[in-house]
C-alpha cells in the first residue's frame, strides 16, 4: 500500500459523507455508524467545530471505503488517525488534538502529491471535500439553503464562498439557445 492510499480513503471518504471536516473524520467510532430508520446505514455523530449533531446516509462509495477497516467497538476509532488514544484519559484530548493536527497536516502534504500525480494544479487540501460535496449537493438540490443547513453553516454566505470556485455548466444549453 502506498503512502498515499490511507489519506485518499479518509479524503474520499469525508467528500461521501456530506464534507465531513478531519477533525470528525479523525473521531469517528465504529457506534457513530448505525442502520436508520430506513434501514439505510448512517453515519451520525457530533460535529467538533459546533457541535451540532448530524446524521447522513453512507452510500455506496462510503460503505466500500468501510471495508478496508476492520470493525470494531463502538468506541473504537474508524479511521487509525487516533489510534492508541484515549480521549478521556487526563491528557487524552490535548494528545488527540495534536494528533489530528500532525496528521491533518500530513494528509494535505499526500493530497498535494496526489493531485500533482494527477496534473491538478488547484490548491487541494483536506478542506477541498466540504467545498466538494458543497457543489455536488447545490448542483443535486438546487437551493443553497438547504445545502448551508446540509453542511451546518451559520449563514448562506459561508457557503456561496464554498461552491464559488466551482464552474456551473448546467445553464449553458439554455445559454446557446438563448443565443443562437
């Protein structure tokens, strides 16, 4: 496995899962993935930087990235990025901090290879998957407050500049017959 496999799985994984921050990707235990009500699996959990509680349905990509880890109890971590911390301990949540920083930092410095590898030349960072998923839910939904309550956002305005670098191609048929 390279080097770079582990950060694309959390990466992707966060884009499937409605832009989850690192920060939640790093915490996520086994009991924050659950069936809902429709039986659809779902991913539930609190989200660290407002603490807002979200619940999104896992499809298919996201189930399959789940299959590479091996499941475990429900306070048991997802992803390895926490592993061998115990966030209750006395200096578990200073220890978990720093080690979502070092890894953060670190999957944005294998994002940055893999998007060079590619010939991306736009800045990617582990940030990218909430504008990612920003765009595809306003380009699924239509309505831009939707998509700010989807990601959590306090104001529409956050996320106009989420889905601004993005190019809208779903007008220009009507463009070109407007035009011709």
């Amino acid at each position: 496995m390279t080097r770079t496999a582990e950060p694309r799985r959390w990466f992707l994984f966060a884009c499937y899962a409605w832009g989850m921050r690192f920060s939640d990707v790093a915490t996520l235990q086994w009991q924050h993935i659950r069936e809902g009500r429709s039986g659809r699996p779902r991913v539930c959990y609190k989200i660290k930087k407002t603490a807002d509680t979200v619940g999104v349905p896992l499809i298919l990509e996201a189930k399959q990235i789940l299959r590479h880890y091996e499941e475990g109890d429900g306070e048991e971590w997802v992803f390895p990025i926490s592993e061998g911390i115990d966030p209750d301990s006395n200096r578990g949540k200073e220890a978990l901090h720093r080690r979502k920083c070092k890894r953060n930092s670190a999957a944005n410095r294998h994002l940055k290879e893999l998007a060079g590898r590619a010939g991306i030349e736009k800045r990617v960072t582990f940030h990218l998957s909430r504008n990612a998923a920003a765009w595809k839910l306003y380009q699924n939904v239509g309505d831009i407050y939707k998509v700010s309550k989807f990601l959590g956002h306090s104001n529409v305005e956050q996320t106009q500049d989420y889905i601004d670098g993005f190019v809208d191609e779903s007008r220009d048929e009507d463009f070109i017959a407007a035009m011709s």
